[in-house]
C-alpha cells in the first residue's frame, strides 16, 4: 500500500549546489514558472504504460494544489479515490473498501511531487532539474520508486505530468481546464467517521 502511495503522489495529497550552471539556470527556470501562482487547479486523464509502451490503466478526475503544503489528487473514474496533504499528514482514501490510510509527509518527501506546492530551498536542494525539448526532466537525487517526474507546460500552465516508475511504468496526467486558482472546498475533503484506519505515521 504504502508504494501505491508514493506512486499516486505520488499520487498525491511538489542545499546541494547542482553541478554545472546550465543545470542550476534550468533548476531557477523552473522554480521562476512555478513562483507565478500559488494556487493551481485542473482536469485531468490519466494513463499508465508499462515499459513496452502497453497501457495498462487508465482514469480521470481533478488535482488542485495550494502553497504552501496542501494538495489534493481526487479520482473519480473508473474508482474513487483521494489522495490529499493536511499540515504534517498525507491521507489516501479508498471509499470502495472505506479505508484510509494516513502517513507522515516528509516520509513521502522523495517524490518530485513535493515541488509542485512546496518552493523551500531545503525541498528543491534534493533534486536535479535538466531542461530537453521543452521538457522540465525533475531527478531526485536519492533514488527510489521514482526515477524522474517530467513537466511540461502549455504557455506558462502546467500542461503534463509524467512520472517514471523504477519498474519501467510511465505514469501520465494531461490536464485540461486549467485554472490559477482552487476552490478552498477541494482541501476540506471529509472521511466518513465510520472509515478504517490504517496509521502508517511513525
């Protein structure tokens, strides 16, 4: 469960000096595109490919995020699920089995997730950003379930969201109804009183 997580935030709920200065001005670019609003909300589709380029999941529904830490990754089909940050804890519900899993988020903190809603230097310090062909290739530079998330953007908006699994998955958002703004509701997402809870926090 808890690899789903990180694969979700992977789902869910965004000071080394990186080496070279092409590396360090795509790093600024970046974090200059992301400064430009601190609320940020959109539709979007998601598809998942193995590593033959064989879709192996699809779904849909809407992610909102707000600086500093709260985000909100909300499936809707074909499953229901919610994947949102609250102050130090990242919740991951699952309705069909009404079961809610909680973790701490710095336990989450390697996933380049994190950067979308976090702009800290101590935050962005553990990764490496290189700019391809329009795309913002984000590295951490401590590896796990995550080899790399990528950015791309449609004028100054995030546009794509493409995450390299280390078992070779490539999971993708493209997003559509872009806004620069949530709607403050989407962070109050309530779980039923009667939920199981699966403490993972340490």
């Amino acid at each position: 469960m808890f690899k789903f997580i990180k694969y979700l935030a992977a789902a869910a709920c965004l000071s080394y000096a990186l080496s070279g200065t092409a590396l360090a001005d795509d790093k600024a670019d970046l974090k200059a595109k992301l400064n430009a609003f601190n609320e940020f909300s959109a539709s979007f589709v998601q598809e998942v490919t193995d590593k033959s380029g064989k879709e192996v999941m699809n779904s849909s529904g809407m992610l909102a995020l707000k600086k500093p830490a709260k985000f909100m990754l909300h499936t809707l089909d074909p499953d229901e699920q919610v994947l949102f940050c609250s102050g130090k804890d990242i919740y991951f519900y699952d309705p069909f089995v009404n079961q809610v899993s909680i973790f701490s988020r710095s336990e989450l903190s390697a996933s380049p997730f994190i950067l979308l809603s976090d702009m800290s230097d101590k935050v962005w310090a553990q990764y490496g950003v290189k700019h391809e062909k329009g795309v913002y290739i984000i590295t951490p530079k401590k590896q796990g379930d995550i080899v790399n998330l990528r950015l791309s953007f449609k004028g100054s908006d995030i546009d794509t969201i493409s995450l390299l699994m280390k078992d070779g998955n490539l999971n993708t958002y493209k997003l559509s109804d872009r806004r620069r703004s949530a709607d403050p509701h989407v962070f109050e997402y309530k779980i039923p009183e009667d939920a199981e809870v699966d403490d993972e926090r340490r």
